[in-house]
C-alpha cells in the first residue's frame, strides 16, 4: 500500500476530455490528429511532476482499489471539509490522473483499477489526497 498527499495551491481541474482534434487534409486524405491545448499540458505537468515523487519501487500487477481526495480552496461560503458539489466531475478528473500513473509506472495498466472511491472537498489546504492498496 502507498498512500500521501500532494499539497497544490492550484488543484488542476483541466480534464482529459479537452483533447482537440484537427483534421489536416492531405492530397490523398484527411487525417485526424488529436492534441493537447496549453491548459491540459500544463494540468499533465503539473499531475507529472507531483506524483513523479511518489511511484511504487515496484508495478502493481493485481488488483487495486484507488481513493483519491480532490481539496479544492475553500472560496464564498464554504467551510473546510465540506463536499463539493460542482464542477469539475469526479470521473472527468480521475481520467487524467489515471493516465498520468500509467505512464510514470504506477501499476501495469490502469485496468488494475478494480475499485474506487472519489471525493471532493472544499479545503483549507488544496491538494490531492491518493492511497492504493492491492485488493
């Protein structure tokens, strides 16, 4: 099991999702090529380099459940471990920060991902929370 929190005063709510697609026309055909716009780099940056920190000295190769807190700043009236119930979704933030575990080496593939708990929070002190434990 590994488990920690990665404190960010700006937690990325870019999702995977905002991938664009540009169709380049050749002479023979048209091409998709799909990209990613400034604002998702930058998240994938970000996601990259705080977990960069944090990869298991060995893949999962079985099962695992993942819990993930997303502590977003407490803004308006919000207090401090009160759920959040705006946007972003939970499932659109995950997708990014799954991807970004498979390829720094997290696990095998992210189909390991067997169970999940997501949450979100409005927090005095912004970040995400993660902890994975073989099932």
């Amino acid at each position: 099991m590994i488990e920690f929190f990665m404190p960010m005063k700006k937690v990325p709510t870019t999702t995977h999702q905002q991938k664009q697609i540009n169709v380049q026309m050749t002479i023979k055909t048209g091409k998709p090529h799909f990209y990613e716009p400034a604002d998702l780099q930058a998240a994938r940056s970000k996601l990259m380099a705080h977990l960069g920190q944090h990869v298991p000295n060995e893949k999962y190769k079985k099962a695992v459940r993942l819990t993930t807190k997303w502590c977003f700043p407490v803004t308006g009236k919000h207090s401090d471990g009160e759920y959040k119930t705006t946007k972003p979704d939970t499932d659109n933030l995950q997708k990014l920060l799954k991807d970004c575990m498979t390829d720094l080496g997290y696990w095998v593939d992210d189909a390991l991902v067997a169970s999940e708990i997501t949450e979100k929070f409005w927090a005095k002190i912004p970040g995400i929370y993660i902890r994975i434990e073989e099932l």
